[in-house]
C-alpha cells in the first residue's frame, strides 16, 4: 500500500549534491540551474551553526518563496535573517515559515508548481488534463511542506 503524501519521511538528498550545487550556484556556470535553484544561508536557531543549502524557489520582486519538508524550517518560526545566493548575487532577507495555514500553503504552491512544472514532482502534485495543478494532490502536499517567504532587503 501506497503511503499518503502527508505520511512519507522526508527526502534527503545526498551530501554530495549539495556540495556540487553550492559549487556550481557559486561559479560562472551557474546561469542554467540559478533561475530555480538558489543557496540559502542561516544560522541554526539552537546549534548557533551556519548551514547552507541548495533549495528550489520563485520570486516576484523583493519576495522569495520555498518549500521544504525537512526540519530546518523551524529556525523560521519567528522572523530571522538569512542569506541567499540568487542568479549569481548574494542578497541579504529574513525569512519566516508558514506552517499552520494549509490553505494559503496550497495556493502559494499552486501558484509555485504553474512557475515551476518541474517541481511538482518533487512535491507529489500533480497536473490534470487542462495542465492545472490538481486541488487534491496540492491539499495533501500543503499537509507535508511548510511554506518560507524570505523578504528581501534593500541596497
């Protein structure tokens, strides 16, 4: 039997994916993965430790948003500052996690997957004929991920 969506561990990719993306995201050569992919720096609320990560996002002007279903998020319960890599500049936000409110994670992940195709997938939702994200499989999606905005700063 199958397991729901909201029910699957999540998916960790390897160390070794992380390293390549952060090398590539920082080299010239970024251009082709930098425009959904992007690293996204902070300091671990209870280690104190700096952590970067690659992570798929979309942004409109000065907000960015992402998905995750790996613990890390809860360093974005209360506001805190971050740093982000994005198409070759490193940008300074503070980022905060949506966590309670699946409706709006559902709509903010539907507007994110029409961006993005490709990410649905990685997210368990799906596409019906007229090729729009399917309400269903985006409400179980939205029970699993958290969304985190980065608000971005100025100069």
């Amino acid at each position: 039997m199958a397991l729901n969506i909201a029910e699957r561990p999540p998916r960790r990719p390897p160390a070794f994916f992380n390293r390549v993306a952060a090398l590539i995201l920082h080299s010239p050569l970024h251009g082709p993965i930098s425009k959904s992919l992007m690293l996204l720096t902070f300091t671990g609320h209870k280690s104190g430790k700096s952590y970067t990560l690659p992570v798929g996002y979309t942004r409109e002007n000065d907000t960015i948003k992402l998905f995750t279903d790996h613990n890390w998020w809860k360093n974005f319960r209360q506001p805190a500052p971050v740093t982000v890599r994005v198409q070759g500049k490193n940008l300074t936000g503070t980022a905060l996690a949506l966590h309670e409110d699946k409706e709006a994670i559902a709509e903010e992940m539907r507007t994110f997957v029409q961006r993005l195709p490709g990410a649905a997938r990685a997210y368990g939702v799906t596409f019906d004929a007229k090729g729009q994200p399917n309400s269903e499989t985006l409400h179980q999606a939205a029970q699993r991920f958290v969304l985190v905005r980065i608000q971005l700063h100025q100069g």
